[in-house]
C-alpha cells in the first residue's frame, strides 16, 4: 500500500482552546461521550449544591427533569460569587462558569472554604456548561438577582442583575446537554431517583425534591434520611437481621506519604449482619463509589482479620480447617460506610474509586478497634455471626467441592480408566478434522463404525429415547449416563445458566474436542423424536455449540431408487419424483430406505458420512429464544401452546401419522 503524503512536522501540533477543550473530547472529563457522560455531567451540578448545602447552606435541593430532556437544580446556598476578582483580574462568574480548574474550594486555609467537599478539580461547573445546548443562570444574594445566558459553550450576553426582595439566597441552573457533544441525552428516570437517595443516604437531613414532567404535568418524589446511613441500613436490613445496626464514628488526621500535607478524615460505618440479605456500599464526600477503593480495601482487611481471630480463639474452625476469606463475611454482612477527607486522590474525574493510603490506613484500623470492642460487649452476636461465617464458608466450599468434582467427571480425559462406554475414536487429534458422529442405537453404531473414516469420524451411540432436558432439573439431567458420556466425549464441559447451579458450570470452548458434531438418527417419527431431544439437551448444556455452528444433522436419505446399474437417493418426496422423471420410461425399484443400522457400508458411506456426498444441516438458529420457545411448545410444559400449535399446523402432518 503506497504511503500518504503527509508530514509531521512544527506546523502538525494544535492545541483546543475554551469550550473546544470538552465539546471534542468530552470522555476526559465526564469519562464517556454517551449517556454514562451526560449522567455525570448533571452529577457535577448537582454535587456544588450538595456541598452548600452539607456546610449548612440551605436544607433542600429542587432537580426538574424536563420532558425535552433538558434538566434544572435549584439550591438555597450562598449563591456563586459573581463580583470582579482583583486576584484574577476577571469576573468571578466568567471564572466558575468559563474556566476549568477555577473554584472555592482550592484554598483549605481560607474561612469561607469547603472542609468536605464532593467537587475539588474545579472542573465540573465549566465542563458542564461547555457541554450545554443552553444554560441559563439564575443566582441570588446580597439583595440582588443575577441572570446570564451561555449557548454552545459561550457568553450568550453580559451578566444581568436587579434588586429583589426574596429574602433566601441561592443558584438555580437550567440547562439542556447537547447532542452535539453527547451521542444521547435522554437520561432515563430511574438515574435520578437512584443518585437522588443515594445522596439522601449520605447527607443527614438534607431534603431532596425530584419534580418530572410528563404529559400531564409535574410528578414529585421526596429523598431524605434524618439519621442518614444508621436508616438506610435498618430500612435495608429489616426486621428479622441476624444483629442489630451499628453505628460508629471517628475522625483521624494523617497523611498518605511523609513529604505530603496532613489531611482530616471523618470516617463512619453503620452495619449489621444478615442470612437473607447483603449489601455493600461505599461513598466518599458524598459521591458513591462504585469500585470502591480505599474503604472497600480497608473493610475487607479488618472484618476478614477480626472475624478469623475471633473463630481461631473461641475454637470455632475443625481441625486443620482454612481461615475464612471476605466472600464468606460480605455473604451475610449489610454495611454502608460514609468517609470525608479534607483531601482526596479519585482515582478519575468520575469519582468512582479513590486510592488515598491513609484513608485505607486509619479506617483499617478503626474498623478492627470497633469490632473488636463489639464483640466482646455483644457475645451473643459475635456467636452469631461467627457461626453463619462459618455455615457460608462451608458451603462455598462444599459448591467449589461439587463444582470441580463435576468438571472432572465431565470434561476429563477419556483414557481406559474412563472410558465412555461404547464410544469409539479416531485416530486423528487434530481438533479441527474430528468428527463426532451421536447415532441412533448399537446397530447404528455397527453400520457406521464400518462405513466411516476411522482417521477423523467417531461415534457414539445414543441407547433408546434420552431424557427431555427441557422439563428436567438438573440433579437429574446430570444422573443420567447417556448425558454425561455424550458430554464427556465432547470435552467442553457445560453451561448451567441457573442461578441455583451456577456452580457446575465448567464450559470452556477450547476444551472442544471436536470440528463436527454430527447428529445421526433415521428418518421416521422415532428418529425425529431422538434427533429433537438431542438437540434440547445440546441446546440446554452447551447452547454455545450450536450458536458457534459445531452442531449439524446428518440428513438420511427417504426413498432408495434403482434403474438399470444406477442407484438413486431421494431426501425428499420432491426428489423422488424428480428421480422418476430422470430416470424416464426405463424400469425402475423404489423402495423406502431402511435404518441405518440395515444399510450396507458403501451405502452409509455414500449418504450419510462422505464429506463429497452427505448432506448435513448446520444447526444455528438465527434467534436462540424463538428456537427455546419452539423447544418448549413443542417439548416443555407448555401445553396450552402445544394444542394451538397441533390446531394450526396439525392436519401439515397427518401424512406422517403413524396409525392404522
């Protein structure tokens, strides 16, 4: 391919200016230029009001979703600075509003500052309004209202302002996020409520009021917790929890290296324990995080480390019995943890993890102070707990037991000691010839072992009509041994696409040992029957197979058709006639073709297993469920369905009927 004329040279460097620095790479800053982008950017709004509010500014914020997807906060705080700045030489709205990295919250010595705050970069305010189609600016204080109007990232207009009356002081934004920075902004509902109670959750007291639009006006929803995380955990935990909620408190200071600035950390966890719920939660300044980082770390040391203390001293493990692991502990734990540093290192602008050491440190710590001190004032509830750790660590390891147990048993190797009965190999290990040929009986299995390829063709037989896996549960599908030897041939395991057994599965496609798996039945109603049910029960374990285009049918032939020296083929009733035609005026035998375990080799061989002349059917539904629900009309319990099919499709097959 020629190469482009093109130079990288001095002129090749450019640099985005003003709003062009997030309207062309908005996912630097809201982490995503889809709705995941749109979500946070209204995050970033929201979360200035929140931080008026938790420094005791205001105690309700309004957030109006708009039916044209535009979004409107209203706050009740001090109102944004808007007067000239002899620092900066600007405005302090053209500042907030038109500067990334411009704010009140970088100086932390400085009186009017936030001590805890959820926006630090001084990002979000400006990025926000880069990103917007529109917005408008409504603020109030010091006796005045201010107005001033942004289009497309820029000055729509100089700051306008007027006495008022109104005697609270506040910033309502109103706002619609672009299209042409977003790929969508229809921000769904469910995420304003969800964030909405999430911030409810962490911030005591503070009453948010969500008004919707819809087509028959404004809808209202209310978000608060008076006592903040200790009811959020009694709402979630119920009436019947294993404990009752704790709540505990504290404040460090630290810093995360010795040459970095000293910093304050309020730490609180409200908990208890549970053996029908679990939940863990973890939010800093109010922002949930999502991945947790810090506190996250900082539980999983501390419970794991107490818990096995506490078992270890009360001789609570078996003998020679491994310590517990968190998985066993977060099974049936409830806790929200709510932490606030006057610094904090997020591990991105989207605030999902933080990483600062010394939270993970000192909260470490706190939490094996108190559940220390817990346990030994509350012993009834230390022997609780202990116990339902124990009962979910032994069952964890009695499934992972289970699990591997069946993994061998499926997908183990098929040497003499474990050999399949009756199945019989190839020569070849090469995966990509290998043919698995599932046919219909011993004597199937006897005219196909004589008529196929022993370098790449094996088969195994399918004794009788084999369990509907359809209906069946699983304990029974896996106690059937026709079952488990097809899938022990195969060599991939199974997939177990059930909550309840979500343990046994052990599929792997590269354990395939197979570049075809042929199903081979006769071709009357008996072997119809079979092929389905093999299907189902392929279909049910390993779905996959038939997706990726492993799975074919072996079509048998329906008419054998002789004239002269020639012999013909018929598949079809349509074939066979045209078979007639072809053969014209000369005498000819017809006869329906018999079994496959009555047909000669050559003829096997000729129909069903050379790859110059068979005929097989690729098995991939273009539409898995549509093929589940064929399946469960046809098979399942479905019998509603199953009687509307026979009415409607029934007298296509009364050809077929085998009745005298």
């Amino acid at each position: 391919m020629p190469k482009k004329n093109t130079e990288y040279g001095n002129d090749s460097i450019s640099q985005l200016k003003g709003a062009d620095r997030v309207r062309k790479r908005p996912a630097v800053i809201f982490g995503s230029d889809g709705i995941v982008g749109c979500q946070h950017s209204i995050f970033e709004i929201l979360s200035n009001s929140i931080d008026e509010a938790r420094e005791g500014h205001g105690d309700n914020i309004i957030i109006t979703r708009y039916k044209d997807h535009s979004i409107e906060i209203e706050d009740f705080g001090r109102g944004i600075p808007v007067d000239y700045n002899e620092r900066e030489k600007r405005y302090n709205w053209d500042l907030v509003f038109c500067e990334l990295y411009a704010g009140g919250k970088y100086n932390t010595n400085n009186g009017e500052s936030y001590e805890y705050s959820l926006g630090l970069n001084g990002l979000g305010l400006c990025a926000t309004q880069y990103s917007s189609e529109y917005m408008d600016v409504e603020i109030y204080r010091d006796s005045m209202k201010y107005n001033v109007r942004f289009e497309k990232g820029e000055i729509a207009g100089e700051l306008q302002k007027e006495p008022t009356n109104r005697k609270k002081t506040g910033t309502k934004i109103h706002w619609k996020p672009d299209l042409d920075v977003f790929t969508d902004i229809n921000v769904p509902l469910e995420y304003y409520t969800d964030v909405l109670k999430r911030q409810a959750v962490v911030n005591d007291g503070i009453l948010f009021i969500l008004r919707n639009e819809t087509d028959k006006g404004f809808e209202e929803q209310q978000f608060k917790y008076q006592n903040g995380i200790v009811d959020y955990v009694n709402e979630l935990a119920g009436e019947d929890a294993l404990t009752p909620v704790q709540c505990w408190q504290g404040e460090r200071r630290g810093r995360d290296r010795e040459d970095k600035p000293e910093y304050k950390v309020k730490l609180q966890v409200a908990m208890c324990f549970s053996n029908r719920f679990k939940i863990a939660e973890y939010y800093h300044n109010s922002s949930f995080l999502e991945y947790g980082g810090s506190p996250e770390k900082a539980v999983k040391s501390a419970y794991v480390s107490m818990i096995d203390a506490y078992l270890k001293q009360n001789n609570k493990y078996l003998k020679n019995e491994s310590k517990v692991t968190f998985q066993d502990i977060e099974d049936c734990l409830i806790l929200v943890s709510s932490s606030f540093s006057t610094q904090t290192s997020y591990e991105n602008q989207t605030k999902k993890a933080i990483t600062n050491k010394f939270i993970a440190e000192t909260m470490t710590e706190f939490l094996k102070h108190n559940l220390e001190i817990y346990f030994v004032e509350n012993p009834e509830d230390a022997a609780k707990i202990a116990e339902q750790v124990l009962i979910n660590k032994r069952s964890r390891e009695n499934a992972e037991k289970t699990r591997l147990n069946l993994k061998k048993k499926l997908a183990g190797s098929i040497d003499i000691a474990n050999r399949v009965q009756k199945f019989v190999d190839c020569r070849s290990k090469d995966t990509s010839v290998r043919e698995i040929y599932i046919v219909e009986g011993d004597s199937a299995l006897g005219a196909c072992k004589l008529s196929r390829d022993s370098e790449y063709q094996a088969i195994i037989p399918v004794r009788g009509k084999i369990l509907n896996c359809l209906k069946a549960e699983y304990d029974k599908i896996f106690k059937n041994d026709i079952i488990i030897d097809i899938i022990k041939v195969l060599g991939c395991g199974v997939e177990v696409k059930s909550k309840l057994n979500k343990e046994l599965s052990s599929f792997d496609l590269d354990g395939l040992r197979w570049n075809k798996v042929i199903i081979c039945t006769d071709a009357d109603v008996d072997g119809f029957q079979i092929r389905t049910l093999i299907l189902t029960m392929l279909y049910r374990l390993v779905p996959t197979l038939i997706e990726e285009g492993y799975v074919y049918i072996a079509e048998s032939p329906l008419y054998e058709i002789t004239s002269k020296d020639k012999t013909w083929f018929a598949y079809s009733e349509t074939e066979k006639l045209e078979c007639i035609k072809e053969i014209g005026s000369a005498k000819y035998k017809i006869q329906r073709s018999k079994g496959l375990g009555e047909n000669d080799p050559d003829m096997m061989w000729m129909t069903t297993m050379n790859p110059e002349t068979r005929r097989l059917i690729a098995v991939k539904p273009a539409d898995v469920e549509a093929t589940a629900n064929m399946f469960d009309v046809m098979l399942g319990d479905n019998l509603a369905a199953r009687k509307e099919f026979i009415a409607d499709f029934g007298h296509l097959y009364l050809d077929a009927v085998d009745v005298s």
